[in-house]
C-alpha cells in the first residue's frame, strides 16, 4: 500500500504566521502556562510566598536607601506608596523578561521533539510572569485601600494601560531576546544589566520632575527618557494609585508632553515586536539543531 502526503499540509519551520498561530494552540498555551506555574517553586520551602518575600526585600532596601538616606520621603508625600506602585510594574517588566529570554532553552525537549509554534514559549512565559504578579499587584491595591485610596474608571483605566504596556513590550523584547539565545546563550546572561538598567532608567524611586530639571537644556534627552514604555507604564500606575491618595498640590501631574511620550512609547513597541518576530522567525529554522 503507497501512502501519499500533501506538501501543503506541512510548513516549512518559519513560514508560518508567527503569533497569529498561537490561536490555534489555545489548548497548549494553557498547559505551558500551568507547566512553567508549577516547576517555578517546585522543591521550595516558601513556593508561592516567594512572590511576596522579593518584593518586599527590594522595597525596604530602596525605601531605607532612597527614602531615609538620600531624604526623598519628605520631598514625596506619600512615598512608600509612590515607590511600591512604580517597583511592581517593573518587576513584572524584569521577570517576564528573564522567563521569556530562556523559554525556548528551558523547553529544548519539545522544541526538537514536536511541532507547535515556537511563539507558543515566549508568551507562556509572559503570562506565567503575570501570574506570579498577581500577588504583588493585590498586595499594592490592599495597602492603598488601607490609606484611602478608592478604585474608578481613570484608575482602572491608567492601570490597565499600563500592564498593556509592560506586557506587549517584554513580549517584543522576549522574542528578539529568546531567539538570540538559542544561538549565543551569551544573551541571557544580560538579563541583568537589562533589569539594572530597567530598574534605575524609570521613576521609580525618583520622581520625573528631578529629571526635568536636570534637562533643562538639553529636553531631547528628557523626552527620550519619557519616551520608554517603561517609564510611560510606571508614571501611568503612579497615577493610577499614588497620584489619588494625596493632595492635588503635592501631585506631579502628568510630564509636558505626556501624551506625545505616550504615541512614542506604543510606536517603539511595535517596532520592537515587529523586529522580534522578525529575528525569532528567522532563528525558529535552525532551533532544533542549535538546541
């Protein structure tokens, strides 16, 4: 008996559509997303209380540092608040980063075992990175209950924008980064300088006016400073749950030129992922011999 195939019926690693195949994988997706949920703690004493423990230790670190130290809390009202707000969406912008630039490496087996889309990795690791976010972003919206802070629409609004922002940026910068990877595991380790620089790079701990007005006669490096979508992301969530918590005339308001920043800021992210998708769809053909 002679059995024919269709040629059709096969595509050629890295001819297909990219992330609008992951649609079809919904079923996949979910079992990689529990898959990366239940081997992040596996064999750990704490498991999911780990979510809570880094955080904490890096805002006391910072509070006393930034806050006691430098003298910042008497010139932000309210600033443990303001510094929590801006230190979860970077986090979640840090550990996405990490989990997405070693997707492909850390599921090797299934890369060079099956076919399923390659794109199916970077984004479990997003939205795993997600959901081990939650935790803080409860924690964020519990202590500004307790100081007064009540949810509306703009809140909601700006902080939803703001998750928007982070999650499809780091998804951009994951497929570049994990694509990479396969190739020069050279890539994951500038996870770091990345984090660093993320962490720093972004009004944080510091307000945006500080930078205003060291630029005051340079304002390109002020309006590319603002142009990060890290940035844009992180001044949204402060005035999403810091910005209501305290008088109008101790809030900073939204930077001149906000909404300008804004536009940049999406434009770099779809360049960013339109570059990603690029490079990742380009190295998917050699993933299964240089894993």
């Amino acid at each position: 008996m002679t059995i024919t195939f269709d040629k059709n019926d096969f595509n050629t690693p890295g001819t297909g559509r990219g992330l609008l195949d992951v649609f079809k994988y919904r079923y996949l997706l979910r079992v990689l997303i529990s898959k990366s949920s239940s081997l992040r703690y596996r064999n750990s004493v704490l498991g999911w209380f780990w979510s809570y423990v880094r955080p904490t230790v890096q805002f006391l670190v910072y509070y006393l540092v930034m806050g006691r130290i430098v003298g910042l809390h008497g010139r932000v009202e309210d600033y443990p608040i303001y510094l929590f707000s801006g230190l979860v969406i970077v986090n979640l912008f840090n550990d996405a980063m990490g989990a997405t630039t070693r997707s492909i490496v850390s599921n090797g087996a299934l890369v060079r075992k099956i076919y399923l889309p390659r794109e199916l990795f970077p984004i479990a690791a997003v939205v795993g990175s997600f959901v081990h976010f939650l935790p803080q972003m409860a924690v964020l919206m519990f202590v500004c209950v307790l100081f007064g802070w009540l949810p509306s629409l703009t809140s909601v609004g700006l902080m939803l924008a703001g998750l928007l922002l982070v999650t499809t940026f780091v998804l951009g910068v994951g497929l570049l980064l994990s694509a990479i990877n396969v190739r020069f595991r050279d890539a994951q380790n500038f996870i770091e300088i990345i984090r660093t620089i993320a962490t720093w790079s972004s009004p944080i701990m510091y307000t945006w006016v500080m930078v205003y007005q060291h630029t005051t006669n340079h304002r390109w490096i002020f309006d590319i400073y603002m142009s990060n979508p890290i940035t844009v992301a992180v001044e949204l969530f402060h005035n999403a749950f810091w910005a209501p918590l305290v008088p109008e005339s101790s809030r900073l308001g939204w930077a001149p030129g906000f909404e300008w920043h804004v536009l940049s800021a999406v434009g770099i992210i779809i360049v960013v992922t339109f570059i990603g998708q690029f490079v990742f769809r380009r190295f998917e053909r050699t993933f299964a011999q240089d894993l």
